[in-house]
C-alpha cells in the first residue's frame, strides 16, 4: 500500500503536477491521521471494555465479601443484645434478692464473659490499585472509609475483652464456681451463636460441682454492680458502632446491586 501511494506521488511530480502532488500528499496525511485515530479509539474501546469486565468481576467479589461481613455483623449485635440484657437481669438481682436462683443467676453470668469479635473480609483494593477500576465515586468513598470505620468497632470489643479477662473474670473465678457456669454455657447451647453452622449441637456435660456453691454469691460484692454496668455500656457503644457500620455496609450492597444491573 506504502509503494502505491508512493508511485502515484513520483507519477504526479514527473507530470509536472506539482498542484495536485500536495493536494494529494494533504489528503494523505489526512487519511493517515484519521487512521491513526480510529486505531486509538479502537484501543480505548478494547482498553475500557477490559476495564469494564474487571470492574464487574469486582464488584461480584465485593458483593460476596459484604454480604459476608453483614452476615456475621448481625450475628455479633445479636450475641451482644443477649449480654445486655443478662447485665440488666443481673442488675435486677442486685436491686430484688429474692428473684434469685442458681440456674438463672448461672445463665445470665454466661452471657457476659463472652467476647463477640467483629472480624470482616478486608480487601486490598485500596492498596492495590484496583479501587479505580470502579465508576461510582460514592462506592470509591464508602470502601475507602471502611478499614477505619471498622477499628471504631473493634476498639470497644478490644477494651470489653481486656477488662473480663483480666478484672472481671477473676472476681468471678473468687465468688463462684466457675464449673458451674461453664456447664450452664454447655445446657443452654450458648455456643450456638459461635457456630459456622448454625442449629449444630454438642453433647458436652461438665456437671455441676458437687461442692455446695451458692450462685447468689457473687452480690455480696458490690462490685458486682461496676461490672454489670461495665459490661452493658461498653457492649452497648459497640453495638451502636456496629449498627452505624451496618448502614454502610447495606448502602455499599445497594450501589454494588444497582452496578452490576447496568
């Protein structure tokens, strides 16, 4: 093709048709510009149809990962609504002794030495680059956001857990029997909450001591109070940190839905 334009130029410039020579090397250059841009515009649409696919094979990853994350952030609000309200029952049996029995009082202490840890899926789509792949810049925002808004959650289960294990639970390991309670997390299926599959039950019987322990012995200690107390507020902030973190994950789903429909 080269040789042909070239010949029909040396052709034009013996016959002395220097006019028309430039004219057609104009409109050659003319054809080769316009050759030259079809060609990127060719490779821009190629490059964003690629762009394009990888944003969606990303987007259905997210999806995956957030629907996770919301999953197990509900199952953690839950076992945190089951705390508070065994510190308010326990609280009750501060104010209203004779409401007390072991069982019961058993039961509730369960309940607050647990330690709900919020544990999501986080990508590296922000480290990696990939972030920009995406279109909707409200989306870029929310992921952008996320690692951070998940430390103002973990931080009040940090805290929660540093305190029972080292203030609360060896008040309890002096007041109670602790045999007792743990065998009462066995009846009541409270690991249940903990299961990757949920319904799973495990036969595991510690039985009660056979050392006549008095449940109720843990209110001559006023400082049964403080703990109760302690346990309510701080699973309360979290719970409400978690909800707020909630919001976000829904909306994050909800963009991610309306993408993948486009």
């Amino acid at each position: 093709m080269i040789k042909f334009f070239r010949h029909i130029r040396k052709s034009l410039l013996n016959e002395g048709k220097t006019s028309k020579y430039f004219k057609y090397a104009i409109g050659e250059i003319v054809l080769v510009v316009i050759g030259i841009l079809i060609a990127l515009q060719i490779n821009n649409w190629n490059e964003n149809k690629k762009d394009r696919q990888e944003e969606k094979a990303l987007l259905i990853q997210l999806k995956s990962e957030f629907e996770s994350n919301l999953k197990q952030l509900d199952q953690k609000i839950d076992i945190r609504n089951s705390m508070i309200t065994a510190s308010f029952k326990l609280l009750e049996y501060v104010d209203n002794p004779t409401l007390r029995n072991n069982d019961s009082i058993n039961k509730y202490l369960v309940f607050t030495v647990l330690s709900p840890t919020f544990d999501p899926i986080v990508n590296d789509i922000n480290s990696s680059g990939r972030i920009q792949l995406l279109t909707n810049n409200r989306l870029k925002e929310l992921l952008s956001l996320w690692t951070s808004e998940i430390i103002q959650v973990t931080e009040e289960e940090v805290g929660w857990d540093y305190y029972k294990n080292n203030v609360y639970r060896p008040f309890l390991l002096e007041y109670g029997s602790y045999r007792n309670m743990l065998n009462a997390y066995w009846k009541n299926n409270t690991m249940d909450a903990f299961h990757l599959d949920k319904g799973t039950e495990i036969k595991f019987d510690l039985k009660n001591s056979k050392v006549n322990v008095n449940a109720s012995k843990v209110f001559e200690s006023s400082k049964i109070e403080d703990h109760m107390a302690y346990c309510a507020t701080m699973t309360k902030i979290a719970n409400t940190q978690s909800k707020s973190l909630r919001i976000r994950i829904v909306e994050i789903l909800t963009i991610i839905e309306e993408q993948l429909k486009e």
